[in-house]
C-alpha cells in the first residue's frame, strides 16, 4: 500500500510581485527517490527551500504526512523538519572542524546521547558513505567526491525519514557522480529512506529517479510528472522531450516509431 509522506498543495513561490513558480501540486511517496527538475532558472533549488523551511510560500502548503508545515507554530515546524535531513549543493562541511565533528554536530545538538556514543554513530554514518577511518581529516584535505559523501552523512546523522539532496552530482566527474547516485540509492533502499532530489543530470534521473515532477520556467508553473522514464516514453509535451533528451528530439521520435511497431508485430 502507497504512503504519501510529503504534499504541495496549491504552492506559489515568489519574491514580492515576481512570481518563480504557480499551482504546485504533487506527492511525494514513502519510499520514493522524487525527481524536481527543469532548466536552469526555473525554480528547483527554491522549491527545495520552501520544503526544509527556509523559505515561505507565497501561496499553499507543505504537508508532511497530514501536518502542515506553513500553519505550524515554530516548536511544531522544529519538530516536523527533525524528520528530515538535507545535502546542499556545495556539502556545506565546517571546514574548521574534522568529518567527526561535523556529523556529531546535529547528534549532540538534538540528542542526550554521551560522547561515547556519539563517536560511535559517527563512525557508522561514516562508514555507511565509506569513509570509515576518515573520522580525523578535515574537509580540505579530502576529494570533492569525498566532500560529498561527508555532506550525506551528516545529513543522515539522526536518521531523517525524508533527506532531500540539492545537485548532489554537481562539480563531480562522472565516476564519482554515479558512485554517489548508487549511494542514495542504497541509503534508500537500506534504511527505507524517502529522497526528495533536485537535479537536471540525465544520467541520475534515469538511474535512480521513480517519481518525478517538471518545472517549467516560462509558463511558471509544473508541466508534467510521473517516472521519469515513463514521460520520455509517453509524454507529448515538446519541451518535457527536449529536456529528457537533450535537445535530440529526432532520435528520440526514431525509437519511439520504432518501438511502436516493434510491439504490432
């Protein structure tokens, strides 16, 4: 059975009178790794922080289960966003504090947990992205790869239900790139996280993404949703296509022709 752990309800977003995006209106599954994307400029990144509390709507709801985030007192949105963790684009490590520190911070902070322990979850989370053993290093003296999977970790620090990603592939060679999608991918899978994504990385939507939407920027508003692969099959909307295959929209009609009477046979 489908649990809807995460519904935009009706969301403007904007900055006084200049208006990002319009009637957002989307589930997110338990479960899901949930796909936000769209070209540059359309939204994505602010969307993720009308969904983390950073920043308002304009307009509607987050709803995370059947609480509303926006209606909330602010113990009552402290209390919903404990359920989440975040991986912003840049890691955001601490660079004066070693990767140990930088995961204990949120344990230690939001627990009553003894140091002993906390060492102990430390090293877990740790090893759980791999960098068991990375516990005393800095984050200038490890790879941006490296940062990365630091970066998750410390946001998995205290178990989110929810762990939203921003651009996780972003300054990363493709190695590292798909090393880091089969993270989350394990993470998901492992510890029956939810993943909320931004990203407009074909190679991520198509490997890991199960739900999708699709901001668009010059109408303003989302144009499609569903799996990713299932809109590059089936959706009829031009721009959809365009993003989801770069701009190759003659090969992508080829395949589908040719598909089609692959199946009439």
């Amino acid at each position: 059975m489908t649990t809807v752990c995460l519904t935009i309800k009706n969301m403007t977003m904007a900055y006084g009178d200049f208006v990002i995006q319009k009637d957002l209106d989307f589930t997110v599954n338990r479960g899901d790794i949930f796909i936000i994307m769209g070209g540059s400029g359309c939204g994505k990144s602010t969307l993720l922080m009308h969904l983390i509390g950073l920043q308002n709507p304009a307009k509607g709801d987050v709803f995370y289960g059947e609480e509303s985030l926006w209606q909330a007192d602010n113990k009552a949105r402290q209390r919903i966003l404990k359920r989440t963790g975040v991986l912003f684009q840049t890691g955001a490590l601490l660079s004066s504090m070693t990767l140990a520190e930088n995961i204990a911070l949120p344990i230690s902070e939001h627990t009553l947990l003894g140091a002993q322990r906390i060492r102990e979850l430390v090293s877990y989370k740790l090893a759980l992205v791999g960098l068991a053993g990375f516990e005393d290093y800095y984050p200038s003296e490890i790879s941006g790869g490296m940062q990365k999977r630091a970066g998750l970790a410390r946001a998995m620090a205290l178990d989110p239900e929810i762990l939203f990603v921003d651009e996780p592939s972003a300054g990363l060679d493709p190695v590292s790139a798909k090393l880091l999608d089969d993270l989350i991918r394990s993470l998901r899978d492992n510890l029956e996280t939810t993943v909320v994504m931004v990203t407009h990385e074909l190679a991520s939507i198509f490997a890991i993404g199960t739900n999708s939407v699709f901001l668009d920027p010059e109408t303003k508003t989302m144009i499609a949703s569903g799996p990713p692969k299932q809109l590059l099959a089936e959706s009829s909307d031009l721009k959809v296509i365009q993003f989801l295959t770069r701009g190759e929209t003659e090969n992508w009609a080829a395949n589908v022709t040719k598909n089609q009477e692959a199946c009439s046979l």
